[in-house]
C-alpha cells in the first residue's frame, strides 16, 4: 500500500488534492458504514435521488450522483435486478425513460439514510457544528462558482 504524502509535500499545498483527499477519506468511512448493508455509496446516492419520487432521465442521474453514463448503467442494471429501482416511460415524451425507485429500494434507503446520518454524526462530533456547517457552506460556493 502507498503512503500518502508527507503535510508538508508540495502536493498536499493544492486545493485539488486537499479536496481529493477529504473526499477520499469521507466516502471510507461511509463505505464502512453502509457494507452493514451490502450497499457501495454509489447505489446509496442513486437511491437517495430517486427517493424523491419524480423519476429522473439517466442523464440526470448520472449527473446527480456523479457517475458516468456506462457506470451508472450497469449499477442500475443491477438495481432493477435486485428490484430496487425500476424504468418506466416518461408521460410526458413517450420516447424518454425515466428511473424510479420501487417499495423496496425506498425501504433500503430509508436504512442507509440511517447510516449516512451516522456518518454526518460523527463528522459533526469530531469537528463541531459551525465548523462542518460552514465547511458546507465554502463547498457549496465553490461549486455554485464554478457553474
């Protein structure tokens, strides 16, 4: 296994990589979390979009959930297998199919939806809530900057 980069290493000097890293790092210990369920946080993060019941165009999703287009195919691919999310056509364009998720995958997400917050919970307890909030905050800035 490669050691990670000395704090003082040029690298470790980039917001890229600070970035990276915290990303890294955050999605480890959810990961941890979420195998309680067998679930990788790529299908938790699809499930938690569908949740909202409106159904979304592939595009849309792999856009939310930050996968591309043959990734999220074939993880959706399992899904409906696993009959936890399935396609229907659009009402609107008879020519679009929309994804939507079923009873079960709602119940799934309502358990990973535990999981995650437990993982939200312990970020705010090492870190305290006006740090974390406003760690949100500067993330959420820079990519409303960056649109």
């Amino acid at each position: 296994m490669a050691r990670p980069p000395k704090e003082n290493s040029p690298i470790t000097e980039h917001l890229a990589y600070l970035l990276a890293q915290a990303n890294r790092e955050i999605n480890r210990q959810l990961e941890v979390r979420l195998s309680k369920e067998g679930v990788p946080v790529e299908q938790w993060r699809i499930l938690k979009v569908l949740s909202d019941g409106d159904g979304h165009s592939m595009g849309e999703l792999a856009e939310a959930v930050l996968l591309n287009h043959p990734t999220l195919t074939k993880m959706i691919d399992r899904m409906v297998s696993d009959t936890l999310v399935y396609r229907a056509q659009d009402p609107r364009d008879r020519r679009k199919v929309l994804m939507f998720i079923s009873n079960r995958g709602e119940s799934l997400c309502r358990r990973l939806d535990s999981l995650a917050a437990s993982q939200e919970e312990h970020v705010l307890e090492s870190y305290g809530d006006k740090a974390t909030n406003e760690l949100k905050r500067l993330l959420e800035n820079l990519i409303d900057s960056s649109n």
